[in-house]
C-alpha cells in the first residue's frame, strides 16, 4: 500500500530547493562545456536558453513567495528563525539574477560573448545559494513545522505558495517542465500530484512538448 504522505511546508521548500540547486549545477557544468567546445552552443542555443531562463525565474518566483506569503505567515509560528537575515540574502541575489536574463536574451540571438556573463552571474547566484538554504533548511524543518501547524492549515499555505509562484513566473510550459524534470523520483511523482491532472497528462506530455523538448539533453529522463 502507498503510504500517504502529509502535506508540509518544510517538505515544499526543500524540493523547490532541489529543483534550483540542480539547475545552478547543471547550469554552470554547460557554460563550461560549451566554452571549451563552442558548437555545443549552436547545437543546445535554444533550449540552453530557455533552461537558464526557467531557473531564473522558479528561483525569482520562489524567493517572492518566501518574503510575501511564507516567511510573514511563519513568524508568529516559528519566531526565532533568521527571517531579516533571509530577506536581506534575497535582496543579495536578484541583481545577479536580473542581470543573468539579459545575458541570457543576448546569448539566444547568438551573441556569443556573453556566456561568460551568464557564467559569472550564475557562479556569483550559486555562491550565495547554498549557504543560504542551509541557513533555511537548518530553521524550517519538517518536525517543527509539524509541531505548531495543522496538515490541512499546511496545505492551504502550499496551495497559495504555488498559485503565487505560477503568477510570478513563467511562461508556465518552460517553468512546470523544468520543475518537474529537475527532481528524481520519487519527488517528481509527488510533485505531479500536487499538479492538476490535465497539466500532467495533456500539457506538459502532449500540447507543450514541443515547447520544452530543447531542454531535454539538461533534464532527467
């Protein structure tokens, strides 16, 4: 029998984590790669492109949600976490994730010079990133979090963060692709679920395909 998992912010947070790390990693593994073989970068321009650009925005997208909904909701629940410390590393990294998008534009339309912008820009994120979530994950763990809020109240809570993630990034057939094919299972299949059904089964399968299909040499089968 599948064991039911309960819903829990902390659990969200830690898989958007994932999704982004894995994005920065793989991010910079291709700057490098088509630096040294410049072909590599006519042969993946469009669909590089459109990875580097998602993972800007779910990482943009996930930072608003933190410092609009989840992080202000939290602070009566959990008040001893770092939040004006955590707030303020957001700030550190969205210059660095501004000017990344411009590079990337620039480098879509074969402007080849700028992918050693991309590079640093995303070197310059990933240096910030990770101690940052540890500093997170350290704070907002699954027990605490299950120790002062309902399961229904949490998925409430995670129903909001989605709908406000998907109004602040995009477009929506790039980003849910990325998301999903960031995350290995069992992730992947839990993150479907939360899904609607026809996103699962009809859009991302069949009417997008052929809009994310670049990015499948950087995803997971």
């Amino acid at each position: 029998m599948e064991q039911k998992i309960t819903p829990n912010i902390a659990r969200s947070l830690f898989t958007i984590h994932a999704v982004i790390t894995r994005g920065l990693q793989v991010s910079l593994e291709y700057t490098g790669k088509i630096q040294s073989d410049p072909q590599l970068g006519n042969q993946y321009r469009a669909g590089f492109a459109d990875y580097v650009h998602s993972l800007a925005s779910v990482l943009h997208s996930h930072h608003l949600v933190e410092d609009d909904l989840t992080f202000p909701y939290l602070r009566d629940k959990l008040p001893d976490a770092p939040y004006d410390l955590i707030a303020s590393q957001h700030q550190e990294m969205i210059p660095f994730i501004e000017e990344l998008e411009k590079s990337i534009e620039s480098w879509k339309t074969g402007n080849d010079v700028e992918l050693e912008k991309m590079q640093s820009f995303l070197k310059s994120i990933n240096d910030l990133w990770h101690p940052h979530i540890q500093l997170e994950e350290e704070f907002f763990t699954i027990e605490k979090l299950d120790g002062c809020i309902p399961p229904d109240e949490q998925m409430e809570k995670i129903k909001e963060a989605a709908a406000h993630s998907q109004k602040n990034s995009g477009p929506p057939f790039l980003v849910i692709p990325f998301i999903l094919f960031n995350l290995p299972e069992p992730a992947r299949s839990g993150m479907k679920k939360a899904m609607p059904s026809e996103v699962v089964e009809q859009l991302v399968p069949v009417t997008w395909k052929q809009n994310w299909e670049p990015m499948q040499p950087f995803l997971l089968n």
